[in-house]
C-alpha cells in the first residue's frame, strides 16, 4: 500500500511539472508570437485550458499530503472520541463531494467531447478530463484518513510538503 502511495505521489508530482511547463511553453510562444507581429490563437485558450489542469492536479497534491486549509478551533476543544467522530464525519462529507464529482463529471466530458475548442480542432471535454480522476483520489485519500483516525494516528500533521500555519 505504501509503495502504491509512493507511486501515486510521484505520477502526481511529475503531472504537475509537466503541466507547468506545458503552461509556461504555451504562454512564451504567445507572447514571443506577438512580439513578432503574429500572434497566434491557439496559445491563450491552451494555457486557459492547462491552467484548469493545473488548479486540478494541485488540489490531488494538497489532498494527498493533508495541506488543505482547516480551521479546527471547534475541533480542538472537542474531547478525543470526539475528534474522531467529527474527523470521520467531516471525511465522509468529502467521500459525498467526491462521489458527486465522478457522478456527474463524466457525462459532463460527454456533452462536451462533441463541441470543439474555439482555436483547435480539439474537443472541449478534455478540459473536463481530470474530474473522474480528481475525484477517484479525493474519496481514496478520505477513505485512509477515516482508517486512521480510527487507528489513532496523527492527523493534525500535515505530509511531507504541507504545512501547519
């Protein structure tokens, strides 16, 4: 499980450069293109479009290492069973939003794989490709912080790369 957790991190990391230099690509040839009195359309929405992605792949990270923001005064004062009926709770709302994600995240690709980008002969539900994904990993992150809890360890620390302000 731990290795398979590695491997996820990983993938996630590397997605997220990839992407960035996907982003930073598409935004330098836009305005070197301009630069040289020929922009070309292509570049904003494709850098629109990756940004998207990014925000998407950015939140599995943050989900993955626990760095979400959290504002846990009214959890702090609670005794500790019932931290852990109130963490349970709090992550089985999170399996809800995830649920609704992969719900309705794949015929929302559907009803737009037909349509077009406004630049590129590319259909416009590759914007809406990182949903399923987003969400299959939202639930499994939630489902292991219910595991843990209910095996007493330490959820108030963040992993590796988060951050406790």
């Amino acid at each position: 499980m731990a290795k398979l957790s590695r491997l996820l991190d990983s993938a996630l990391r590397v997605g997220a450069v990839l992407l960035m230099f996907a982003l930073l690509a598409c935004v330098v040839i836009g305005v070197a293109m301009r630069a040289v009195n020929n922009p070309v359309a292509w570049s904003d929405e494709t850098a629109q479009y990756l940004l998207v992605w990014t925000g998407f792949i950015g939140w599995m990270i943050a989900t993955r290492r626990r760095s979400h923001i959290r504002i846990t005064v009214l959890l702090d004062g609670l005794p500790r069973a019932g931290k852990k009926l109130a963490e349970t709770v709090i992550q089985l709302a999170i399996i809800g939003l995830a649920l609704a994600l992969l719900r309705w995240g794949w015929p929302l690709i559907g009803r737009n794989w037909d349509i077009e980008w406004v630049s590129l002969p590319l259909p416009a539900g590759l914007i809406y490709l990182p949903i399923p994904l987003l969400a299959l990993v939202v639930a499994a992150q939630a489902l292991l912080a219910i595991l843990a809890v209910w095996r007493d360890e330490n959820l108030d620390q963040p992993t590796e790369g988060g951050q406790v302000l």
